[in-house]
C-alpha cells in the first residue's frame, strides 16, 4: 500500500555545496566528475519530495555514501511526518556515525497501539495492523544499528503485547545467532499450510544461517507452491553451506517456471563446484536463453570472479523491462570505473526512480573522495 503524499522539506542551501566538497579529486575522469554530479543532483532533488517512499529512498541513498555533509539534514528528516522516512533517517545517520536517530527508533518501538476491552472495529484493527508494521520496521532498523548491543531489547520485545513485534524480535534475535528462535523460523517449513511455509522461508531468507540448509533442502525436495519455492531459493543464495544443497538448486534451474529458474540461478552464485559454474556459463553462452535468465546467470558468475559480458549489460540497459534494468545494474560493480561509466551514464536517466537513485549510489561510490574505493 503506498504510503500518503504529505510533505515536503526546505532543502538546506548549503547542502548542495556541502556535498559537492565530496565529490571528485581533481585527478578523477572528466567523465567521472559529470556522473558524479549528475549522481549527486539525483538524490538531492528527491531529498524533499512531497512523496514520503521517495524521501525514504533518497535518504537511505545518502546513508549509503558515507558522505557526513549530510548529516545536519538527515536530523532534519527525524522530525517528517513519516515514520518510515524518520526511520530511514536514522539508520542513515548511524551508518554516518551519528547516533541521534536511536531516540527516534525507540519512540517508534514504544509507540504501542492501544488495546481495548472489546473487539476493534474494522477500521481500528488496520490502524493496529499499520502501527504495528511500522514498529517491526523500527525494531529491523534497531538490530541492524546495534547489533548484539541490541540483544536485550530485542529479548524485551519477545513479550510484546502484538504477535508481529514478537515475530520481528525472534527474526532479529536469530539473525544475531540465538538458536531457539531460528528453530521456530525452521519449525515453519514442515507446517500443512503453505502459507505459514511462506513466512518461514521469507524469514529464513533474512537469517540466512547454515543450519537452515538441510531443511530448506528436505522443503524443495517435495514443495509444490511456486512462491515457497522462490523464496526458499532466496534463503538458499544468502546461507553458508549451501553447496550441499546443489542438486535441488541445480534441478529448479532447469525447471519449467521462469521465475523460479532466475532464483535458482542466482542461489547457484558463489557456489564453487564445477557442476554449478557449467550450468551458469551455459545460461550465459546460450544465444536461445530468456535475458533474465541470462541476467541472473551472469550475476550467479561474478559471485565466482567471472566478469559479466558487456554486450549482456547493454541488452540490460537498453531493455524495456524494468525487471531486465535492475539487474543489469546490479552487475554494474563488477566493472571497472570505465567499463560502468556508460551503463550508469544510461541508468541515471531511467524512467524508473528507483533506478536512477541506485545508479547515483553506485556513482557516487565510484567516482567520490576521499572515500573512493581503489
């Protein structure tokens, strides 16, 4: 559901300046100085926006660049209307390293939906429903900030009042390595329901742990639904150990649905075993393959050190599917700045907006001092 449209911040006039002083060193490519402009006045522009997911994403866009000149804004963002936006700020200002957003997090976390006597009515329940979306939302974002340092919150939050707090503190807590509550995400895959099979994957697909392997491998070998089959694939790619599982994840690539060959190809990536580099290759090599799959393919290689060929990045770009866009972009870092330079040049003026500002990103991260990457 798309959150309302309803507000719109005075950009800082320094701001821009500010930022500017990040760019470039002045021995960087003429290129890289236009891209890393274009990059910059990209998500500046939609710092401001009158749509709160659009500010959300310019904001986690500037956490992402390590660029402290904005910080004085992202405090301003702590204040939006938004609570998403407010949150986003936060992490952003933390991976900066300012800590003022923990205050925002813990408010939102705290912010507890009222419980009457008697049954809410209808419109009440959705209300209940958003609050507590948004404070699992907050308590994601305080894991992730905190770490272990956040373990006895998070073990508070089991005892929450509202079963999505009490699902999201669980999620957390195994991520960060405690074994009872993995069980309960493993537990889930051998449910009748399919749906609950669901929650347990997409859950396992956050935890990515190696003991989730065997039975994510013991689920695939008879699944029949699709969706649980795409995001056990995606609790597969994330999770160490998963070459023991090769011989399912090799049998969905292969399969007749689409969309789970993409997943399939992509858990393949990073999986050091002869078997798997020949599937991918031969994806890639076939002049008969759908570009997606040829995509995810490529992508599955350069987990391995393989470099994805241009000419398939160009068919990316130039694409009229958004899904072919995206990950054409993502195989952007594989690339040498002069190689990634063109796509991104192609990539920033996508029609999608969420392109564009993953393009600045990855511009920015390029073409920027002092942080450049060498």
């Amino acid at each position: 559901m798309k959150r309302p449209v309803s507000y719109n911040i005075f950009m800082n006039a320094q701001l821009v300046p500010a930022l500017c002083l990040f760019l470039l060193s002045p021995a960087a490519a003429e290129d890289g100085k236009s891209l890393g402009r274009k990059a910059l006045e990209t998500v500046v522009s939609h710092l401001g926006d009158r749509d709160s997911e659009v500010r959300e994403q310019a904001i986690r866009v500037m956490g992402e660049t390590g660029n402290k000149a904005a910080v004085a804004t992202l405090r301003k963002s702590l204040s939006d209307p938004d609570k998403h936006v407010r949150i986003a700020a936060a992490e952003a200002l933390w991976k900066l390293g300012d800590s003022s957003g923990l205050k925002t997090i813990n408010e939102i976390i705290n912010d507890k939906p009222a419980q009457g006597p008697i049954a809410n009515s209808p419109l009440v329940e959705l209300k209940v429903i958003s609050q507590n979306n948004i404070r699992a939302r907050a308590v994601q974002a305080l894991a992730a900030m905190r770490g272990e340092k956040a373990e006895q919150a998070l073990f508070a939050l089991r005892n929450d009042n509202f079963g999505k707090i009490r699902d999201a503190a669980a999620l957390q807590l195994a991520r960060l390595g405690h074994g009872d509550e993995l069980a309960q995400f493993i537990a889930a895959l051998a449910s009748p329901d399919e749906g609950i099979r669901h929650e347990g994957t997409s859950a396992l697909a956050e935890i990515c742990s190696r003991n989730a392997v065997q039975p994510l491998r013991d689920l695939l070998a008879g699944e029949t639904s699709v969706r649980v089959k795409m995001s056990a694939l995606d609790a597969l790619a994330c999770s160490p150990g998963k070459e023991s599982a090769l011989t399912e994840i090799l049998s969905l690539s292969s399969g007749k649905n689409p969309s789970v060959s993409v997943k399939a190809l992509a858990a393949l990536g990073g999986v050091k075993n002869s078997k798997a580099f020949e599937k991918l290759s031969a994806v890639v090599e076939d002049t008969e393959s759908d570009l997606i799959l040829k995509l995810a393919a490529a992508g599955g290689l350069a987990r391995t050190g393989r470099k994805p060929p241009s000419v398939l990045i160009r068919r990316a770009a130039d694409s009229n599917s958004e899904e072919a866009r995206r990950a054409g972009l993502k195989l952007l870092p594989d690339l040498t700045d002069e190689e990634a330079a063109p796509y991104l040049e192609t990539f920033l003026s996508d029609p999608n907006l969420n392109i564009r500002l993953e393009a600045a990103l990855q511009s920015l991260n390029r073409f920027s001092a002092p942080e450049r990457k060498k």
